[in-house]
C-alpha cells in the first residue's frame, strides 16, 4: 500500500474526516483538511477536525522518513491553540530536516526510543493561521523478534 | 431537541466516532468514546478520538450549565498528554463548580466574555488514566440583536 492511501484510509476514523494528503516525501508532508465533512454546529471546522490535520502529519513523515520495518512512532502530546474560526478547508504542512531526522534515527536505534517535536501551523484558503500546534512525538526501535 | 442528542449527533464529526453522553446534569457530564469505530493502525483508540473525547465535555457542560439563548462558548486551546495505550472504550468526567459556573456567567453578562478552564482524565475500562488535557474556553455573551 503506498503512503498516501494509509494515511487517508488506514486509520478508519482518519478516512471519515475525508483528510487528503496533497504531497508527501522523506521529511516533508502537505496535507489538507475538508471544511465540508466536518463543520461543527456554528459552520466553521470542528476542534477535533483541526486537531486531526495538525496530528497525522506525524505518521506521514514517519512513513516517507524512517524504515517502517525497524521503527515505530508514538505521539506523546500535542498542546494547539485555536487562533481564528476555521471557515474553509485548512491545509498544514510539516518539515523534518534531514539531518534532525539522521540524529532521531541514530538515537532510536543506539537507545531503542527517540523523543522529537515540531511546531505547525493551520492555515486557511486566504493563508491566515487559524491554529497553531506543538507536537511531541517518539520514535521507537522495534525488538528483535523473539526478544 | 435534548443535549445529549446534541452533544452526540450535532457535529457530524463527533456523531461519527459514536461517541455517548452517559451523564448530564448542571456542571457535570460523563462521556463515553468507544474504541472499535476508532481504532488505530496498531488496534488502539486513535489519538484524534482521544482529544475529541477530552473537548466535547466543553460543549456539554456548557448546554447543561449555561443559557443557550444568552451565550455561546469557544474552546481556545487544549494541551493533550497520551500516557497509555488506549485499549478499551475510555470515559471522561468533568465537573464545573456552581460557585465558579456563576462567576464565568457573571463575568461573560458584564463584560461579555470570560475565560474559563479545566483538567481531565480519559479512563480506560480498568480506571487507569490514559491521557490528561488541559482545556481552556471562552463563555461568550450573544450580541443583542441589531448590535
């Protein structure tokens, strides 16, 4: 299965939102969220929706960046702030370096767990931050099999 | 309609997480998430379930609480620490003070907002806390009409 497809589809709650990720490679994703599917009560996006789109950025570098075969990510907290009302469909995008990414990796494997974090921003069609996010993630070596 | 078809169905984005209002009563709501319609990649609750689980007591205490005619609430912001693995349905308690009810309501008629927040829990089915949030709100006085 490629990337993009589990990242919209493989976690069912994920594919409800209707989620889209517009662009993906080794540290670097763009994704965007519908308003459409996930308007709250007063018309504008759901908190949860935009919690959604500021999260999942984790899993997709993850795939495009580290060895899905020997690491594992864990997202430890997220502390967002809602800005402005989120009245369009919202895209976010999020860049790990690849030397920053080189260092997790080595401590991952040297250490067996890897802690990172990245600051997002949510943006809406007019490219004004309707929310902002402080991610913290973890990386984790897989046990050998059998251990 | 009554507050916890609101709460439930409302937002189409909750409604489909089949997330149940257990309790609702002025200044206290139990909330339900069930973990089989959001199940991660790895058979745990997804994290974007868990966060909506930890907002919406916001939207349900403020319908049990405070005069849906007279104001309406924001959320600004919400600071989420997974601890656990969430394996089971998970639960939320939350509980606003009548004394601090009165303040926020106080406060939001005379100046026309007021700032408000609290901790919670998420529980599994065995009581052990998975994640904590912080959340914060906004109680906001509605604009007499013409203003």
């Amino acid at each position: 299965m490629d990337s993009k497809f589990v990242i919209e589809k493989g976690i069912p709650f994920a594919g409800r939102t209707e989620v889209k990720v517009l662009e993906l490679e080794p540290g670097y994703v763009k994704m965007m969220m519908p308003l459409q599917p996930n308007l709250n009560h007063v018309g504008t996006m759901y908190a949860g929706a935009l919690f959604t789109l500021a999260e999942l950025p984790g899993g997709a570098i993850f795939l495009s960046t580290f060895d899905a075969s020997q690491f594992y990510p864990l997202v430890k907290g997220m502390e967002i702030k809602f800005l402005k009302p989120a009245a369009t469909d919202i895209t976010v995008e999020v860049r790990l370096d690849p030397d920053e990414a080189a260092k997790i990796r080595e401590t991952a494997n040297d250490v067996g767990k890897a802690d990172y974090d990245w600051d997002c921003e949510l943006k809406d069609a007019n490219g004004q931050v309707v929310a902002v996010s402080s991610n913290r993630y973890q990386l984790r070596r897989m046990k050998p099999s059998g251990a």
